[in-house]
C-alpha cells in the first residue's frame, strides 16, 4: 500500500505507484523529508514481491532506479539505493519482519542525520506499521499472490 507509506514510514512525505509493471512488480515514487538543512531525497524504486514456498515468508525488494521519471526541484534523487523487507509467519501466529537497506545519499550528510537515520528511523518505521496493520482496512485484506500459512487451532 504504497500511498499508506506516511502513516508508517518515519520520514516518508510521500509515496504513490507510479507504474504499476504486474501483480508483484512495480515502479514506486517515495519522498523523504529530511530536517533542515538537509535536502529531502526521492526515489524511483522497481518494487518486487515474492513469496518464498518452504517458509512462506514473503519478501519485497526495491532497487533505485534512473531516468524514468523526472526529477523533483530542490529534491535529490536517490540512485543507488536498495531495500528489502522479510515477513515470516511464525507458528505462534506472529509475524517476524526484517528489514534491510543500502544507500548512498548521494552527498554528505552530518553525522547527527545519519544517526537519526540509522537507529531512530527504523524503530519508528516498525512502531508505526505495527500499529498501522491493526487497522480495520488491513484485517480481512487479501493479496492474491501469497499463500496464507494453515494454523491449526
């Protein structure tokens, strides 16, 4: 649900599918406001989803891309960033998620915006989606692709 990224995403102003390639695939637009004096920083990422057959863990990675989209004024592009996202259903009906990520920043940033970045992001991106895939909208929400994992009761 890439237009929900603000309501979960710390730092994530917006977020839209600019094109959507197939059910697993798909060019996602993210900004990301960063404070002042830092510039905010965009990306055009391929999004691909897959479900993994054993485990039926799903996996989505996103790779920047480039020259797909015109670039944002005053924004600066990501190019060189990838990230992805493990969701393993667990026996006890739990779901682990594990999150990864690589960018260059493409310029320096102070130290105390990489810190922020780096330890604070991630634990409120988490807090938040947490919180947000106990909404309503969320709870009987299908995805054609992926298997649900049988529990027995």
């Amino acid at each position: 649900d890439a237009n929900a990224c603000p309501a979960w995403g710390d730092r994530c102003a917006k977020s839209f599918v600019h094109k959507q390639i197939s059910e697993t695939e798909a060019l996602v637009y993210t900004l990301n406001d960063l404070p002042w004096p830092v510039a905010n920083r965009d990306v055009l990422a391929r999004v691909t989803w897959k479900q993994h057959g054993e485990t039926l863990a799903v996996e989505m990675e996103s790779v920047a891309t480039d020259g797909l989209m015109d670039r944002n004024k005053g924004v600066v592009r990501l190019k060189n960033a990838k990230a992805s996202w493990i969701f393993t259903p667990l026996e006890t009906g739990r779901v682990e998620v594990v999150t990864l990520a690589h960018l260059d920043p493409e310029g320096p940033l102070p130290g105390w915006v990489t810190n922020m970045l780096l330890v604070d992001s991630p634990f409120k991106t988490l807090s938040n989606m947490r919180k947000v895939v106990m909404e309503k909208k969320y709870q009987d929400a299908v995805v054609s692709f992926v298997q649900d994992p049988v529990r027995e009761n």
